[in-house]
C-alpha cells in the first residue's frame, strides 16, 4: 500500500451538511480500499480565480494509504460530481519531495 494525499475542493455556496455528506462518501471510499490516517477541514477559502463563476471553496484534505490506485479512483467518483470545483491526489512521498524543493528554492533572508 503506498502513502497518498488528496486536496478536494467543493462549492462554497454548498450548506455544510451537504459538504459533510459528501466528505463521508469520500472517506468510505478509501476505506474500502485503504486506511484513512488523517483528514484536515481547511474550510471555507476565497479562489485565486473564478471556477465556474464559483469564487469560494470549501477545502478538505486527506492523508491515507491506499491500495492501488487512488488517484484514479478519486478522480472518477469526483470528476462528474458538480458539487466539487476541483481536486488533486498526489503520492506522500512526492509531496514530501516537491515541499523540500521549495524550501530549498526560496531565497535565504539576511539577518542585517
């Protein structure tokens, strides 16, 4: 099983019971396929841009292990629900990777 994380980014005009009842679906869904180790409600966020004339998200990320894999199974039980704006999976260890990069690309600050 390897180590995945999902960002899932759902209307913000949605009631939260709404969003709650599809956060649910979400989580049974790796459950059947893998454990859930840690889900994080980012909340409620203005959009950098517009996604169909939607200008705020509702944020919430998973952390889980998963066999097989996910991010084709993710994708297809969100890509035609027209509740979620947007999503990302990507593997543990390439968000490790990608987060050490932008550390070591960010200029270093002189203490004058």
């Amino acid at each position: 099983m390897q180590k995945y994380e999902s960002v899932v980014v759902f209307d913000g005009s949605l009631p939260e019971e709404t969003i709650a009842k599809e956060q649910l679906k979400l989580e049974e869904l790796i459950k059947e396929n893998g454990s859930l180790e840690k889900i994080d409600i980012w909340g409620k966020k203005e959009l950098a841009y517009t996604i169909g004339k939607k200008k705020t998200g509702f944020y919430i990320f998973f952390q889980y292990e998963f066999a097989g894999d996910a991010n084709e199974l993710i994708s297809a039980s969100v890509r035609y629900n027209e509740k979620v704006l947007r999503s990302m999976t990507v593997l543990h260890t390439d968000a490790a990777i990608i987060a050490k990069k932008v550390v070591e690309a960010a200029p270093e600050k002189d203490d004058e």
